[in-house]
C-alpha cells in the first residue's frame, strides 16, 4: 500500500484492524463482491508424512479451488497478491479479452507484492476443461511461477453434457522442489519430488471405484518443465477430449502423454478388480511420486504396477478421416516460425529464438480479423516444445508430415526436428501470446506477440 492509499482507507483501519486481513489496496474500487477470490500466499505442503515443501499457492491448497464456470455466463474474479513479489495469474484456454487474459505481456496488469489486487471480468468460453496458473517471469529463481503450487482447474460446463460417467476426478501431475543441475556445455533443471494434485504417490487418498463403473479423469500436466506419460495397469483410456476439446475419434489407447500446460479428459471403464497404481510409466519419475492408487472395493493389498504395452499416444490417433487433399486452402494465410536454440555460453541455459529473435526482441505478427492462418512450427532443436497460443483455439494440420483432421487444441507439442501445422482464425482482436510452455523456455526468450491490424 502506498501512502496515499493508505491515507484514503485511514477511517477503515479501525474496522479492518477488529478483521483477519489488512485493507487490500485495490488498483480499480472492487464495486460488487466477486464471485470468485483467490489469494496467493506461501505454504507449506505436505506431500508425503514429514516431507515438506515450502511453496506459494491459491487460497492455501494445492491444486487451487476447482473453478466451475457455466458457458457463457460472466464471471467476476479477485485475485490478491499476499507473496513478496508481483505476480498474475492466466486463464488459460480461454477466449477472453487481452486485459483480462492475465498475461502482462498482452497488457493484463499484475497485482503488486503484499496485497496488491485485481479484478478479472469476463464471459467463459468456450466449455472445456481449462486451468490457471501464475503467468509471471521465474528465470532462474525455481519458487516462482509455475515451479509453485499456483495453478488451479478451471471447468467450463457446457449448456448440454451428454459425457455419461459415475465418478469424475481432477488430476494435476507436478513436480516439485526444481534444482538446477550444471552440464557440460548447457543446464537442466531436475526435481526431488513429483506428485498428482498435492500428493506423493501412496500418500493421498485412493480413488475408490466398483467394477463396471466409468471414471472420467480430466488429467492436466502442471509441471513447469516435465512431459509426463501416466498408464493404468490392465486399463486402457477411452481419450475423448484434448485441451478441453472434444476430440472427432474417441480411441482407447495405453499411455496418456502430456506436455507441459496440455489436458486430456479420459473414461476409464473398471473392469480389471485389483489395487492398481495410475502413475508415471518413467519408473524414477514413479518413484518420486507421480502416482495414485485406484482401489477396487473389497480388494486389499499392496498396489500393482507393470509397465504398458506400448506408449501409444499420438494425436493422429484422434483425428476425423483425412481428406483426400491435405493441401491448405488459397485463403489460408502461412505463418512459418523456426525455433531454434542459442548457446549462450557454458554455464548458463540456451537462449530461445522464434526466426531469429528472441523476446522481447521479437516484433508482433499482425493479424487481420477474419483470417485464416496456418501456422508452420519448424523445431530446428533436439527438444520438444509444448507451444501455447492465447486466446484462441487452434486445430492440429499436421505432425512431422503426418496429417491430422478435426483435433483442436490450445497447447501441441511440436517433434524435435520437425514441422507442425496448425490453422486458427483471427477471431479475437487484441494481443495474443504466443510461446513455449516449458518455463525454462519461455523465460529463455522464447515468446513473441500476434498483434492485430
Ligand atoms: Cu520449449
């Protein structure tokens, strides 16, 4: 609180000294209670008996509160900034203006450090499983952003829902406590523990389930720097949609692979009666936590795990029939974007650059309203990129020359060495983010702006 805000809720200070809480000093006069508030702060989380970690987090728990949200219903939403540092928080997935986007970089403002607040205003959409998670710069500093606790499930419920399932379940895979390990030439970044939602694997609660019943698990990858793949001894998952979207071929496949920031809603029938582990097929990455126990009633004992089959997981695998020309339409307007690592000396990570530039060098694209665009992904590196783009959704054309149909997405992973096409229309004006979801890699300077004209 600054002096003159201070001085204008002097005559409060007599009633908020007799509440928990300080005045909050609000940036715009919060007119009507929100519907929703969230408050950053620090906590410490129990992951495991007597393994702590000491994080920041939304309203005290992690994952945050599970935001319900109707279709196109208006939503008010106050976040307040109770951390030492300034912070934001993105909802993402949605197509929202840019100021309530919650990205500064588009022109959301952030809530300054010990109390500072602000007030997100819009309409949901577009139904689907969406989340939100702190948008604010980590860099080398691995308790900020989302190496944090602050992220939380955002549910969209559509007008009509024709999904039929007798348990639902939000699952959030994380990993916790990031260090940064020195390499030869370039660093990575490792984590002592990983969990789904706040719990090492063995810790939380089991799933409960009885044979015959269908789960439906709306599963979100969390982590600020992981793909993570999940199995479920002797279950396979009826995928039925990704990012929220409901996919045109629900298929059953082995594995559930997810980069960071991507979602995918999955039924699982139960009709293998044991005590199971749904948990990461990387055997160290299990052991560190990512896992939970799926139990079925009257079924003791210790819970079984064996590795899948096969990973089996591709977008193709999800697509509508592929037309018989695959050529992009002649209005289509083509956006080709090379990715590329920059050494940056030894000792330090790689810079990022998207043709060339690395933000905040970067210039905005301009788009027109109204357009339709093709997005040509070139990853000229060795890793694997989990590219967002804000406010919009787009749908997947191609992956390493293999041609996908109908899957809409907000997050894809782009092969390393490979082109990936995705088309979107400009149908939301404003300034729109576009970078790599991996943290390292987006604070490494790998963002840049779509503007429109
Ligand atoms: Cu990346």
């Amino acid at each position: 609180m600054n002096r003159r805000q201070f001085l204008r809720n002097t005559s409060a200070i007599a009633t908020a000294a007799a509440l928990k809480h300080p005045p909050l000093a609000w940036a715009q006069a919060p007119p009507t209670p929100a519907d929703h508030t969230i408050r950053i702060a620090p906590i410490h989380l129990e992951i495991a008996p007597g393994k702590i970690v000491k994080t920041t987090a939304f309203n005290g728990r992690v994952p945050g509160e599970l935001i319900r949200l109707q279709e196109g219903k208006a939503v008010t939403i106050d976040v307040i900034n109770d951390t030492n540092v300034a912070d934001i928080i993105h909802w993402h997935g949605l197509h929202i203006p840019s100021k309530e986007d919650g990205a500064t970089e588009e022109g959301s403002p952030a809530s300054a450090p010990h109390g500072g607040s602000q007030r997100f205003n819009f309409i949901a959409k577009p139904a689907g499983f969406r989340w939100y998670h702190s948008h604010i710069y980590a860099g080398h500093n691995l308790n900020r952003s989302l190496y944090t606790g602050e992220f939380g499930f955002l549910m969209i419920d559509p007008a009509s829902n024709p999904a039929r399932y007798d348990q639902e379940h939000f699952l959030a895979l994380h990993d916790w406590n990031g260090f940064i390990v020195p390499g030869e030439s370039f660093q990575e970044i490792a984590y002592n523990h990983s969990t789904i939602n706040d719990k090492m694997l063995g810790f939380g609660e089991p799933i409960r389930v009885t044979q015959g019943q269908r789960i439906l698990l709306h599963v979100l990858n969390a982590s600020p720097t992981l793909m993570h793949t999940l199995a479920l001894p002797g279950h396979k998952f009826l995928v039925t949609a990704l990012d929220g979207n409901p996919v045109p071929k629900p298929t059953l496949v082995n594995t559930l692979r997810l980069g960071p920031a991507e979602r995918v809603d999955a039924i699982v029938l139960m009709d293998q009666p044991g005590v199971w582990v749904l948990g990461e097929i990387d055997d160290d990455l299990r052991k560190a936590g990512m896992g939970l126990v799926i139990e079925y009633a009257n079924k003791t004992g210790a819970a079984q795990w064996s590795a899948p089959a096969n990973d089996d997981f591709h977008y193709e695998t999800f697509s509508a029939p592929i037309p018989s020309n695959t050529a992009p339409p002649a209005d289509e307007v083509q956006i080709p974007l090379v990715f590329r690592p920059k050494f940056n000396g030894p000792g330090d990570f790689d810079h990022w650059t998207i043709n060339g530039l690395s933000w905040p060098k970067a210039k905005p694209i301009k788009l027109t309203e109204g357009t339709r665009y093709r997005l040509i992904f070139d990853n000229q590196s060795n890793d694997i990129h989990p590219v967002h783009l804000h406010r919009h959704t787009f749908e997947l054309k191609s992956i390493n020359n293999n041609p996908v149909q109908g899957v809409m997405k907000d997050v894809v992973l782009t092969p390393t060495n490979a082109k990936t096409e995705v088309a979107f229309t400009a149908d939301n004006p404003g300034l729109t983010l576009f970078h790599c979801h991996q943290q390292e890699h987006m604070d490494s300077g790998f963002m840049m702006l779509f503007d429109y004209a």
